[in-house]
C-alpha cells in the first residue's frame, strides 16, 4: 500500500523573533518583531517580515493569553507587561501554515522600586546624640537633643543627581518622611538636609528633626537606583523629677501674691499676724502689773488702817 503526501507544495514559513530573550521592567511595553522563512522545497528562504500575526503567551501569571494587536507589514508588534516574573511567547498566523517562533521574557521590578539597605553609619552618628541601630533598621532621639543623622547608601550619586551635579536643578531622587494614616512628606532639599558624594551621604539636620512630634515614623530615600527605608522614632524628654523641697517664698515676694504690693489688706492682715505672735507674753505682763498694783495698794490700806489703831 502507498500513500501520497503533496502537502510538500503547500508554503511553510520556518519563523523566529528578533531575540531569543527579552528583559524588561514592570509596566514597560516591549516591541517584538516577527520574521520569516519560506521553507518550502525550491523556494526562497530569505527571511522577510511576517505580517498578520498575533502574540500567544504560553506561560506567566496571564497565561494562556492570545494578544488582541497584530503584526504590522515589518512584522512588529507591542506588548506591555504589568507584573514581574517570566513569560514565554509564541505567535499564530490565521489560515497560514507557520513553524511557531518561541521566546522568553523576564520582567522585572522597576529600578526605583527595588528595595536596598542603608550602610551602616553607626559610627558617624555616635557624637550626633541619636541611637542608630543597624540590625533593626532604626533610629531614634529625644526631641531637642539631636544634633543630626547621617545615612549612606551605595549607589552612584547620579542616581540622586544628573550629573553628579548636586543642586536642586539636577535632583531626581526625593527624601521623605512616611507616617501611618498621614499623606508623606517631602524633606527639603537644602534646608532639612544636604548630600554630598561618596556614594549617596546624607546628612539630615539636628532642627528638623527636633521639631517632629514625638511619634514613630518611616524615613525613606527615593532613588533612580531603588529605595532604602528605615524607622524613625521621636520620643519627649524625661521629665524633671519632683524631689518635694519647695522654695522658700519671702512674703511680698512675687512668688507670694498674697503678700505684695497688690495685696494691701492682705498685707495689713499679714502684719497683724506677725505681731500677734508676742501678744501671749504682752498680756502675762498686763495681768501681772494688775497683780502687782492690787498688792500694792492691799498693803498701803492696811498700814493705814494699823496707825489708826
């Protein structure tokens, strides 16, 4: 028994993509492009653009998904990936015999989005009176006690800068301070800290931090490079202990409103109340002298009497 195949007549496109790999940020849309080679018996195999094609994603957190644009007469087309991870493509060509081309796409985290760690600066702030703990990710003060925080991160200055020219003009990363169920708010360059290079070093000032409320908070540092957070905790100071040895108040003194000069009768009340103090002895004398004149007189009255007799 023989069989007869003349599907080798029919036109087979062998196709492929411009790269084999693709590598892109989340939300950046990639512009592929589709080739093709006639690999029909006898035919011209050079590759041209394939036209009329649409993108099969074969596997990814979307996946399968079939694209809605297709490719144009130089064989492109644009897709935008949302989420990171890793995705393989493929391609179909309605009623045209094709080869299917594969690829690979890896997407991952925008730049800025990716999350680095300060340096561990606990030496520059020993004397800045602000406890930096590295382990934790944390700092914290006493509200009227810092003098200021220094914070390092290892990238290039011009992810802060363009340039590397460190002016307000050329900043394209930001500082700001986060607080939970509050809007975050941008420090100001210039004012509430400077930057100078060495890798990114920053210097935030002992004024701005003194006059945060005391509270726990979240400093963050936006760069083109990524970002780098750390806590940031605000406490009051101790209060002054009460040791129970009151002043001494002098009467008409101002710590004594009683006793002043805006107090007249309570002046003349006060001075009653000093002399008062040796009236007990005044009146022993009184009721002596009393005593002493009533002898007298018991006496002159009976030797009287006794020369009468």
């Amino acid at each position: 028994m023989f069989f007869y195949d003349d599907n080798w007549m029919v036109r087979t496109d062998l196709t492929f993509f411009d790269k084999e790999e693709y590598v892109v940020e989340e939300g950046e849309e990639v512009e592929f492009t589709l080739m093709g080679s006639d690999i029909t018996y006898g035919a011209d195999n050079t590759a041209k653009p394939v036209s009329g094609a649409v993108l099969e994603l074969t596997e990814g957190s979307n996946a399968p998904n079939v694209s809605e644009a297709k490719t144009d007469a130089q064989g492109k087309i644009s897709y935008k990936f949302e989420k990171a991870g890793e995705y393989k493509i493929s391609a179909l060509v309605e009623g045209k015999s094709i080869a299917r081309p594969y690829a690979k796409v890896v997407v991952k985290k925008r730049a800025e989005d990716q999350e680095l760690n300060f340096e561990d600066t606990s030496l520059e702030n020993k004397d800045q009176n602000v406890n930096f703990d590295f382990d934790k990710k944390t700092v914290s003060f006493v509200i009227g006690e810092a003098k200021s925080l220094v914070l390092k991160l290892d990238v290039d200055i011009s992810n802060m800068f363009k340039g590397k020219v460190i002016t307000e003009e050329n900043r394209v990363g930001s500082l700001v301070l986060e607080e939970d169920g509050k809007p975050a708010k941008e420090l100001e360059f210039g004012k509430d800290y400077t930057v100078r290079e060495g890798s990114i070093i920053l210097n935030i000032n002992g004024s701005y931090l003194n006059s945060l409320n005391a509270g726990n908070y979240r400093l963050k540092l936006k760069t083109k490079a990524g970002f780098a957070k750390l806590g940031l905790t605000a406490a009051n100071p101790a209060p002054v202990p009460n040791t129970g040895n009151q002043p001494q108040v002098q009467p008409g003194g101002a710590g004594n409103p009683s006793v002043g000069p805006g107090n007249t009768a309570a002046n003349k009340h006060a001075k009653g109340v000093l002399t008062g103090d040796f009236s007990g002895f005044t009146n022993y004398i009184i009721i002596g002298g009393i005593a002493l004149a009533t002898i007298i007189i018991g006496l002159v009255a009976r030797r009287k009497v006794t020369k009468n007799k």
